[in-house]
C-alpha cells in the first residue's frame, strides 16, 4: 500500500440558469448566478484549511470562476479531461423535452446523438485518475455534475454508466480516497461541513 495515496476532492460548479431550469449544459459558457456565486463561496469556506497538491478546473467559465469564487484559482490549471459531457443534438434541451420524441431515453444508457456516451465520457477521465493515482498527494477537480459523476464512478472501477446512481447538486463537495489500500468514496454530494 502506498504512504502517499491520492486524496481528490470534487467540487461541482455553483448554479447557473440552466442548471436551475434542467437543461444539459455541456460546451455552453454559461455564467453563474449570483445565487452560484455565493454556492461557490460557501464551498470554498467548507473548503477552509485545506491546501491541494494540485488544483484543475473544467476550462468553462462556471468551473473557472467556482474555483476562484472558493478560493482556490490560484495555481490552478485547466484541462480538457474535465469539460462537461458533450450532449451533442442534445445540448441546451431538457430531458423532460427528449422524452418528447425518446421516451426511455437515458443519458447514462444511451448517450446523446452527435455527442458522447458514457464509455467516452470514461475513457477522457481514466488518464486524469490515473496521474493523481501514480503522483499521490492531494488534488482538487472543480467541474461539471455529470462529468464528476463519471470520475467518481471511474475512481472506485464502476463502469462509466453506473455513475447515474451518484447525485451530485450544485456546489457540492466530494471526497475520492482509500479504505485499506483500495479505492473508496469518502464523502458524497457534501453541502456541510467536512470537518
């Protein structure tokens, strides 16, 4: 067992309008609202004392600014790996308005048409687990909801589709560890204290 296994915590970007009315915000560069915008501040003092190794951002604006807004954008980088699910044709749309032409269309079972399913979803997160699994160390991703569902899935070697079982709300807090040497949620969809 390693002395120096990674510890990744996860923090979904604060509200944005879409995110409020259900609609799949993928490469959209949605702003927050003023209402994400005080969820990332509160994440950030849920946050409070503890330092990362290595801190990485979703490249869209929403995780950019949550990061910042939680004290956290200093040093940060970005990276492709963590940009939300591409919903191709269904991008902007709610599920509710899928159901209208697919009405047993499931995101995590059928993906989007002119996007990605699942698997790929999976397969763009696997390298990033795997450099925080070999560096060790602490480690803070700040992206999407449905992407970090991914990671988390991914993270304890569930297939990618399985992480339709894990919630994750606006600016909720997520903590990826170790239970005796193997891979283990430790917190999920925290909006408290960590402490």
């Amino acid at each position: 067992m390693s002395t120096n296994e990674a510890t990744v915590v996860l923090l979904r970007h604060g509200e944005t309008e879409w995110s409020l009315n259900g609609r799949h915000t993928g490469a959209s560069d949605i702003d927050l609202t003023e209402n994400g915008r005080d969820q990332a501040r509160e994440a950030g003092k849920r946050l409070a004392g503890l330092a990362f190794d290595h801190v990485l951002t979703s490249p869209l604006r929403r995780a950019r600014d949550t990061c910042e807004l939680a004290g956290y954008g200093a040093g940060a980088k970005t990276t492709e790996e963590l940009t939300e699910w591409n919903y191709g044709e269904y991008e902007g749309i709610t599920t509710a308005e899928i159901h209208q032409s697919r009405p047993d269309w499931w995101l995590f079972s059928d993906g989007c048409p002119g996007g990605e399913s699942a698997a790929e979803v999976g397969d763009r997160v696997d390298p990033l687990i795997e450099r925080a699994r070999e560096a060790g160390g602490s480690w803070l991703f700040v992206a999407h909801g449905h992407v970090l569902r991914v990671v988390g899935a991914r993270w304890v070697g569930l297939p990618a589709h399985e992480a339709s079982a894990l919630l994750l709300g606006t600016a909720a807090v997520c903590v990826l560890g170790h239970e005796h040497g193997r891979p283990a949620l430790k917190h999920w969809n925290e909006t408290g204290s960590l402490s």
